[in-house]
C-alpha cells in the first residue's frame, strides 16, 4: 500500500515579493510505502501454536467435589477463613498444607483423606470439552494437561477415562514444578517442553490462581466460568466461555495451524 503525502510549498524567491504580496505556492507529492499492521487479533491467529489446559474445571468437571472436600477441612481447621475452599482454587495439595500452620499440623490425616477422596471421585468432563479435545487432535494443534494435581490423582483419572491420555500429547502435574499457580512457572515449563514461546500458547483456564499464572506466564488466556463469576474472570483473561459446548470461537485461536 502507498501512502501519498501532498505538500504546499511557499515560494519565497525575494524578500521583496514577500513584502509586496506578490508570492507563489506550488504543490509537490511524497509517496511512501505504507505496510499495514496486523490487528491483535490478526497476529494472535498466526502466531499461537500450543493448547495448555488446566484440568478441573476446565477439562473435567470436578471442581464442586473438590469445593465439598476443601470446605469440610475448612471448617475443621481454618475457622478464621470463611472462603477458604475459594482461596484455594487452583494451588497445589503442597502448597495449600504449607498456608496454614494447623494444617501443617495436621498434614499426613489430610493427605490420607484427600487421596482416598479422589479414588471415590466422578471424572466427568466440562460439557463440549472432550469433543474440542479431538477437533483440536485432528487439526494436529499440540496440546498439554497443566494442573496442580499430583501423578497420583491422575492415575485415578486414567483408571475410570482410559481414552484420556489420548486426547493429549503431554501431562504436567504439581510434580513437576516447585511453585504452583498463581506463580507462572507452571505454565512457562509446559510451553518450554512443548517446544513453544509463552506467547504462543492459549491456556485455558478456571481458578483465579489459575488465571494469574497464564497471564504471568505471558500466554493467552481463555477464561472458563465454571468455577468463578464472568465479572471475577474478565480482567483475567483476553476471552471468556461458559464451556465448550459451542467451541467454534476457540477452535478459531488455532486455525492456523491446521495441516502442520
């Protein structure tokens, strides 16, 4: 595209046709090269190559188990905190122990509680989620669980949904990092090992811990309002989905890439 830039020029020949009045105007033209600028959105299609998703929540719709659990050790030992199962969202067990001095106390009871918890758990997934799993698999978009659960929980998950493991190319667990979200080192270690910059990565996520990390971690972030209130996830997150239900605006992050 050529831009082209029209100038009037004062001819001042003589100091005294200045003075007389008797001046001249003549008009020369510029063109430069003008190369328009991708939109945000523009460079984020070209550019986003890896899906990283967190788990429940987002993946499997486990998160209002998970709250029942969390408030009843709420109410046990944290007393003073009437949100606790809220706060924890997203945090991993280590980290969630190390927040509070009685539970610290009381470490090995709720490790043993929580593990046998989850042998006793539904994993059902987010609506639409399985089926925007395999679109995103036949457009071959690389794809990786991020989550703040140990190796443990996940092979409860891959006893009761053998397909799982299928529907992803990696597995990142709170076994594989020293700090869980809301710090972005989750996120930063799957987009390094998936062979991808942050920047061009979509996470997708619940929690607001969760939601900081992605955005710390300097992804995209599509924000899922299955946990929180939309008006809590906005400011978090460049887009917000209730599920997967209607994925077509998801799937259209990664058209690009389709073909790779």
């Amino acid at each position: 595209m050529y831009l082209c830039i029209v100038f009037m020029v004062l001819d001042l020949r003589l100091k005294e046709d200045w003075l007389s009045g008797d001046n001249q105007f003549f008009c020369t033209c510029t063109f430069y090269r003008y190369e328009a600028q991708p939109t945000k959105t523009q460079s984020f299609m070209e550019l986003k190559k890896v899906a990283l998703f967190d788990l429940d929540g987002v993946v499997l719709d486990t998160e209002g188990q998970y709250t029942v659990f969390w408030q009843t050790i709420g109410e046990r030992y944290c007393t003073e905190v009437p949100d606790f199962s809220t706060r924890i969202k997203g945090m991993s067990l280590v980290q969630i122990l190390a927040s509070h001095e009685k539970l610290q106390q009381h470490e090995h009871e709720i490790r043993k509680a929580i593990d046998e918890y989850e042998e006793t758990m539904s994993y059902p997934y987010i609506p639409g989620a399985y089926a925007f799993l395999c679109a995103l698999r036949e457009a071959r978009v690389p794809r990786a669980v991020v989550t703040s659960s140990n190796r443990a929980k996940m092979e409860n998950v891959y006893r009761l949904l053998p397909e799982f493991e299928s529907l992803f190319d990696r597995v990142f667990t709170a076994d594989d990092i020293t700090r869980s979200k809301p710090a972005p080192d989750c996120y930063l270690n799957a987009a390094h090992r998936m062979g991808a910059d942050p920047t061009e990565c979509v996470v997708f996520e619940d929690s607001i811990n969760g939601l900081k990390s992605g955005r710390a971690a300097g992804a995209y972030v599509v924000g899922l309002s299955t946990s929180c209130a939309e008006r809590d996830i906005v400011p978090l997150a460049e887009m917000v989905v209730p599920s997967f239900v209607d994925a077509t605006t998801c799937l259209a992050l990664f058209e690009k890439t389709r073909g790779r």
